[in-house]
C-alpha cells in the first residue's frame, strides 16, 4: 500500500508513522515545517513562553509569601526565546528521527493533486517531482484570520506568529480577539508588564467554553490590569507617532485603544485550496476539504484531516484523525470517541473543558444536575497558591452519567483526561464519587465536586 500524506503537523506526521508501522510505504510531503504550526510557531512554542511568564510573575508577586526573597529578578528575554526555539527544535528534532526509523520518506516542496492517483511537487530545493499512491491524505492545517480592517497592513500589526519572537517586550499590545490565542497572548505578556487590552466582537471571552469555569480567568485578567471589552467592534488601525491606534465601537460608542503593537488573534481559516482537489472531483468550501464521517473526501482514495477540513482546530483532533484514517486505509477500524475532545487553555488559571456545558446540556434537552467545588477549598491548591477556579462537573439527573467535566485551576489542563476518560467509558456521578483519589492532589477537586451533585461535598459548607 503506498500512501502519500500532505502536511507534516499533528495530523499527518502521526498519520504517517501509524501507517509506516503497519506495512503501509509511506511518502510525507511538506512544505515548510515537520512538526507543523503546533510544534514549531504554536501550540509548544507559546506555551513555553507561558510556563517561563508564569513563575516569573508568581515569583515576583507572591515570592515573600511563598517564604522566598529574592533580589533583582528580571527576565532574560533573549534567553526566553533562545530556550523556546530549543524546546520546538528537540520535539520537532524528535519527530524526525521516528520518521527515519520507520522509513517514511520526506518530501520537500509544495503538493498538488493532478489526478486521483498522482501528486505532483514542485520541490523546495527546485524542480518538480511525480508521486504516485494508492490512498491520500491531506492534513494541510489552517492559517491566521486577519480581518480586512483598515490599517491591518501597518506595520506592528501582527498575528501570533510574530507575537513569539519579539524582538523587545512591548510596553503595550491591544490584541483584537478574546479566543484562546487571544487570552494565552494576554497571560505571556501581562507577567511581563505589558499593558494589555482585549477587544473582542462576542458578549463573552474563549465563548466556546463553559462561562463560569471563563469567569475565573477573566477575573485573573482584570486582576493584573488587562483591560477586556467584550461585543466591541474593531473599525480601523491607524499610525499614531511611533504606536498604533485602534478605533473601536462598543454599542453606539467609538472609544480608541493606543499600543505599541497589535496581535490579530481572530481565529484561523482551513488552508485545504491551491492543493489541486476541485479539479479532480474533491468539495472544497472556502478552504475547507468536505469530508464524510470517516473523513473520506468525494474521492474514494482520498482522505483528509485536521484543521483543513473545517471541523475541530485541535492539534489532539488532527493527531486523533490521522491514527484513525491510517488503521482504516490499513484494514483495520478505530473507534475513536469524539464527544470527548477536551478543550485546554493554558493560562493561569488554566482552563479546560470535555463534553457538554451546562448551557448545551439543557439545549439539547436534558435534564441535568450540577456539582461545583472551588479550588480555594482543595488543599493541594492552597499549596500552591492557585486557589483561583473550580471543578464543574454536568450530569444526566435520570441516569448520573457524566455529561460534562468542566475545570478551571492549577493542572486543569492535566485533570481534564481524567473526565474524559469517564465520559468515553460512560461513568456516573457515582462511580467517580466511589474512586479514591491521592491527597494531597488538586485532583481531588473532582471527586469532591462529584459529591455535590448530590450536595455532599466534605470540604465546602
């Protein structure tokens, strides 16, 4: 079987080893980055930014507290970056060598589909090669939004790629969006003292979330002085001596934001044309690779995943995808569960969040009980010092399965695979509540949030 991948991210570099590991010969075509955005300009790049930020804010706001004196504490910012770009070259240095040792040849140049069975590659070193396969699959990712308002062309107007290798820690950034890129943005440079402000079109902050786990980190925000306006609308960008001025509206009421850079985090777009699919009978919408339920395109040999189709833009989905669709073109059928995508946001507090909110529960009809459980009550938090959050736990009143799992707090993002794992298995309220948990744990804050879905929580009046 030989099967040619375009896109070496999440979803296709996992795809390719899956494949290479059950026989299949495999060619991955790429034509920037093995590792793709999440490994070298996303998700482990910002996120070592934010580890960095987060303890050197802690320390210098909480440091007597903590029974620690410390002198002189600054940050080396040219050393940040240094040791990002070496945390993204290890893991991507990492993927390589995996591909090597399964015989996956890569592929360097830009992929298009000349027919149902040939891709032709115009190769990065020059010239063009012809690949032949029997199964294909895209995983080509997506790219930034940048919404067509005047002045989004100026200079110091950036997306998140150039908001991680600053040359200079801004002394102000006014980032247009409140999703996840928007708020982790917000976190990175708020430790380091940057004004902040946040405007966002929705009525509500990373609105893909449950709101009360939201409020938790809106508050952290307003706390270090992150200014948030929330259903406002940008109008223009324009220069105002050596910074940038935003006009905005509120309802009926323009106000204007003054910054030394502004970060466009208003999403990201499927990045599935230019590949060639139209002409050979693929459905593409804006960008987006139309694919059925088993991510098979129009075309029977033809398969696509992860952010290019349009769906779920998680590095986790697209990795998830692509062990799926190797096993499937391999033979074999893997049942892979996705109501239980978790949603992390890695800010402090951090966020995360598997199946249904409460808000969605009760669209969909269900009749539901809620257990909640502050993390100011959970010793292991008090430790620490993060006491900021909760562990909200949605649950089927008929039945106590688990519904939802909803946490906000330290390892949120850690705990979450616990609720996940409960839900893929169908757990009740119960079952959770007669699971022994470590002490002292954060995790503990699960179990006793199980136990006020029945209002019996210990550590809470």
């Amino acid at each position: 079987m030989k099967i040619a991948i375009i896109g070496g991210g999440p979803g296709g570099y996992v795809a390719a080893i899956k494949a290479a590991q059950m026989g299949a010969e495999v060619v991955l075509i790429e034509k920037e980055y093995i590792g793709g955005t999440c490994l070298n300009t996303g998700c482990i790049p910002t996120k070592v930014l934010l580890h960095s930020t987060e303890i050197y804010h802690q320390l210098r706001n909480e440091a007597e507290d903590l029974g620690l004196e410390i002198n002189d504490l600054k940050v080396n910012w040219r050393n940040l970056l240094t040791r990002k770009e070496l945390v993204a070259t290890q893991l991507v240095e990492g993927v390589k060598n995996i591909l090597r040792t399964m015989n996956v040849e890569v592929v360097r140049g830009y992929a298009k589909f000349t027919s149902t069975k040939t891709i032709e590659v115009s190769l990065t070193a020059g010239g063009k090669r012809s690949i032949s396969f029997d199964k294909a699959i895209v995983a080509t990712g997506s790219k930034s939004i940048i919404i067509p308002v005047p002045g989004h062309d100026l200079e110091g107007v950036i997306t998140s790629r150039e908001a991680m290798s600053l040359e200079e820690i801004p002394e102000s950034i006014c980032i247009v969006g409140g999703g996840v890129i928007g708020v982790e943005f917000a976190n990175i440079y708020s430790n380091l003292g940057t004004q902040i402000t946040i405007i966002e079109m929705l009525p509500e902050l990373v609105a893909n979330m449950d709101q009360e786990i939201v409020n938790s980190l809106e508050e952290a925000l307003l706390t270090k002085g992150v200014k948030v306006y929330k259903s406002a609308k940008v109008l223009r960008i324009d220069r105002s001596g050596k910074e940038l001025q935003v006009t905005a509206q509120l309802g009926d009421d323009p106000f204007q934001v003054i910054a030394e850079k502004v970060i466009m985090a208003t999403g990201r777009k499927p990045s599935g044309d230019g590949l060639g699919l139209e002409e050979i009978g693929v459905k593409v919408d804006r960008g987006a690779i139309q694919v059925d339920r088993l991510f098979k395109t129009d075309v029977d040999n033809i398969y696509a995943i992860g952010d290019c189709t349009g769906g779920v833009q998680l590095a986790h989905v697209a990795s998830a995808s692509g062990l799926m669709v190797a096993e499937l073109i391999m033979g074999e059928r893997m049942a892979m569960d996705f109501r239980t995508i978790p949603y992390c946001v890695y800010t402090n507090p951090e966020l995360a969040s598997v199946g249904l909110t409460e808000r969605d529960a009760v669209m969909k009809g269900y009749k539901i009980k809620v257990g909640k459980f502050p993390m100011y009550g959970n010793g292991k938090s008090v430790i620490t010092g993060n006491v900021r959050g909760m562990v909200k736990i949605i649950a089927d009143e008929n039945t106590g399965e688990v519904l939802g799992v909803h946490i906000a707090g330290n390892s949120a993002t850690e705990l979450i695979a616990s609720g996940a794992v409960a839900m893929r298995l169908e757990a009740t309220v119960q079952e959770l509540i007669t699971t022994i948990y470590a002490h002292p744990t954060v995790g503990e804050a699960i179990h006793e949030a199980a136990e006020s879905v029945f209002g019996r929580a210990i550590h809470i009046p």
